[in-house]
C-alpha cells in the first residue's frame, strides 16, 4: 500500500516500504535569497547542490514533493554507465569536443555514485557488483560487440561475454553472450535520495519540500522562482525536474517538458528468494538488463528479493496482469526460481526522447537545465550535478562535460501522449526479431 509522510503519499514501492524516513523539511513561504536555486530535488538537484556547497556556494532546491518522491526514488536502482542506446561515437559525431567530455563523464559516472556514497557515508544499499547487459538473440551479439569495441577506445572497465560466460554470471541459458562493465551495479535510489539530502543540508544547503513551482523568470540581474506561498531570488538558477517538469504545473518549462515523452514504467520486487535459489540466480549479484526493446532486467536488493519490472499496455488491473506477465518472464528465464510471488509493484515516469540522447540547455543568464534520462539518470545525474555546479559557478564552457542544444518540442506532444505506451507493440514486434 501507499506511504503518507509530510502529507505526500509516495508510491506503494520496495523502497518507500524499506527506507528509513527522509529529513523533515520546511515549505518555502514569504521572500527568499540565494545564490543558486535549484528547481526538483532528485538525483540532479541533490548532487549539483553537494556539489556547490563543496566549493562553498550558497544554494536551494525547490522540491514539489519530497527529495526522491519522482523518478530518483522510484526507479530500479541499477546503476549504468552508459546510455540506453546511443554509444560513444554517436555522441562524439554528435556533439564533437563536448561529447568526448560528456563521454568521459558517463564512463565514469558509476564510480562517481559509489564513490559519493563511500566518501559520506551514505547508507543506500549499495552493491558495486557490476552491470550486465546480455544480449537475447544470436545477432544481437554485434550491439555488445560494439558497445565492448567503443568503450574500450575510452578506457572503460568492459568485458565481452561469450554465451557461456553470460550463462556462468546470470544462471539462465536465454541469453547469447553480453557486455559487462565492472564499475555498475545497484542502489536502494529512495535511499540514495534520502541520504543526498541529508548531506547537503549538513553542508549548509537549504531545502525546500512541497512546493510546486509555477514559473520562473528574469528580472533584472536575479532569476525570481514563484511557488504558491512564496518565491525566491537568485543570481543562477538550475532546473532539475526532467520527466516531471510538465507535472505541477503547465508554465514552468513547457518547452522542456515537450521534448520528453513522459511513459510510465512499472517496477516489481519478489518474496525474498531462498539461499539455494539464490546461489544459481545471479549469483554475484550484478545488475541486469538486456537487449530487449520490452527490457528484461533484474537484480537484487539488500533483503534478496529480485527487483524486475515490465511494460503493459491496455486497460484492466495492470498490476496483477504484470504480476502474471513478469513472473512467467521469470520462469521461463530462470526454472529453477520455482513459484514466483511479488510483494510490491509500482510505477514512475521515464522521460523518454525520440533519438535516447539526454537535452542539456542554457536557459538564460546563469540559469541551465537537462531532461530526457531514457532510464539511464541513476549514475549519469551525479557527475551531471557536478557539471551544472561548475556551469553556474561561470566554469568555462570548453571545460565542461555537457554538450548544450537548443530545446526541440516533440510535435503533438499532448495528443501523442496517450499512445506512447502503444510503442511496445512494436518493441515486441522487433524483439522476436534480429532487429536493432
């Protein structure tokens, strides 16, 4: 069921069950100022707030909810370094210098998390056990090749799988070989959240819950941040609210919350499973996702229940149809797993862009913002933070990791919206086939 803290109600997830409950934290009421206003407290709000309190920045996040109520806290918590789809050298065609930086950046974003966690003692379940991509047909093979091929030009920690490899590391026979990247893994991420904000308010920053942003504007030399009982002034401002930028409100970025497709995505976690089972089932404990458009993936959380998920179309009770869905997927995918019961399901958006290429923007004097984390965010929001940190603080932008564009609306956006979902009609079409 559904937690209530603070007056939010999160969502019935593994995580709101399982972690401890974040700081109590003001609403933002009456005229404030800072130096830099962050808008959302998630992943990237959290971590560019660490790190400009590092450097000695006065900074505040604006939250619509609590840290780590949207897609930050609710996600799997697989920790990857790399994109969904595109790879280096399609960044680097894309976006040249920038995109070698952002390159880097991304092979290194993983070790970024966990190093972050280790260096302030988060408690978030972490595990660096590694991520694995396998591959689920014989010609697939060749997106694991090039995957190894490209990040190893950048000196990545990457492995190609033969199929007995894969077979040895995941316990299952379904899968044809794979990419594994040793610096993965996974996270509790509402427990990541959580523990972000703590340590930024012990470094000094201020965060404000519950309160929704209409709007921002300029005025003058100051960014102004309206909520509905306040406002506040800042000379730079941040915003961080990615697939939930078009959610509280309609004015706050409407070109940036139309160049996401905003689709739900659907997170299950079992019964705990038992040691023998336990054993042949992923046993080292990597993070798992694979090549299907209609993604397979898994791993394990700290109390050893597997934490999968699916997608589903149409209507009817989605949950309990995902419940059959997901756990036949199992059994087919692991016979030894026996009888499979769920525990929790639950649901967050991803915001999903036409090309699987994140959008880093300028929005103004001193004022910058990103979207578009096609289920990637977990690692790549940390080094990101950091990125937009040093943007604010006038860090030159030859120095930085992040390739800007200008904002690009998805035409229709809101009367394609509804059928988005009817997309994995056609992953499944391409997924029984050797088709990219």
């Amino acid at each position: 069921m559904s937690m209530t803290t603070g007056n939010v109600q999160w969502p019935p997830s593994l995580w709101a069950a399982q972690t401890p409950p974040g700081p109590d934290l003001p609403e933002l009421r009456g005229s404030v100022q800072t130096d830099v206003v962050v808008i959302g407290g998630g992943f990237t709000g959290l971590s560019t707030a660490l790190h400009l309190r590092e450097a000695g920045v006065d900074v505040a996040i604006v939250e619509a909810m609590e840290p780590g109520w949207g897609a930050s806290g609710r996600n799997n918590g697989q920790v990857i370094p790399t994109l969904s789809r595109p790879d280096p050298d399609d960044l680097v065609a894309r976006h040249g210098a920038a995109g070698e930086r952002f390159v880097a950046m991304l092979r290194d974003s993983a070790a970024a998390l966990f190093d972050t966690v280790r260096r302030y003692g988060i408690e978030a379940e972490h595990e660096q056990a590694g991520w694995v991509q396998p591959v689920h047909t014989p010609g697939r093979i060749k997106i694991a090749e090039r995957r190894f091929k490209q990040w190893s030009k950048f000196g990545a920690d990457v492995e190609l799988l033969s199929r007995d490899q894969t077979r040895d590391m995941l316990g299952s026979e379904a899968w044809h070989g794979g990419f594994w990247n040793r610096t993965g893994g996974h996270i509790n991420p509402l427990a990541l959240a959580r523990g972000l904000a703590r340590t930024v308010l012990g470094l000094g920053a201020r965060i404000y819950a519950r309160s929704p942003v209409i709007n921002f504007e300029r005025h003058g030399e100051r960014w102004v941040v309206r909520t509905p009982q306040g406002e506040i002034s800042a000379r730079a401002l941040v915003l961080a609210s990615n697939a939930y930028s078009g959610e509280f409100s309609k004015a706050l970025a409407p070109q940036i919350a139309h160049e996401v497709m905003p689709v739900l995505s659907w997170q299950m976690a079992t019964q705990p499973l038992s040691d023998n089972v336990r054993r042949t089932i992923i046993p080292a404990r990597q993070a798992m996702s694979d090549t299907h458009g209609e993604l397979y993936f898994a791993r394990y959380d700290a109390r050893h229940r597997l934490v999968t998920g699916g997608a589903v179309i149409g209507p009817g009770n989605k949950a309990e149809r995902l419940k059959a869905r997901v756990g036949e997927r199992l059994q087919r995918l692991w016979p030894q797993i026996g009888e499979v019961r769920f525990d929790y399901v639950w649901n967050g958006y991803v915001g999903m862009t036409t090309d699987y290429m994140p959008r880093i923007h300028r929005l103004g004097p001193d004022a910058y913002g990103w979207t578009g984390c096609n289920g990637r965010a977990v690692a790549l929001t940390i080094p990101l933070g950091a990125e937009l940190a040093k943007a604010v603080r006038g860090v030159p932008e030859n120095e930085l990791a992040l390739p800007f564009t200008e904002p690009v609306t998805i035409p229709a956006h809101a009367l394609l919206r509804p059928f988005a979902p009817l997309m994995l009609l056609l992953y499944r079409y391409r997924d029984a086939r050797e088709i990219g």
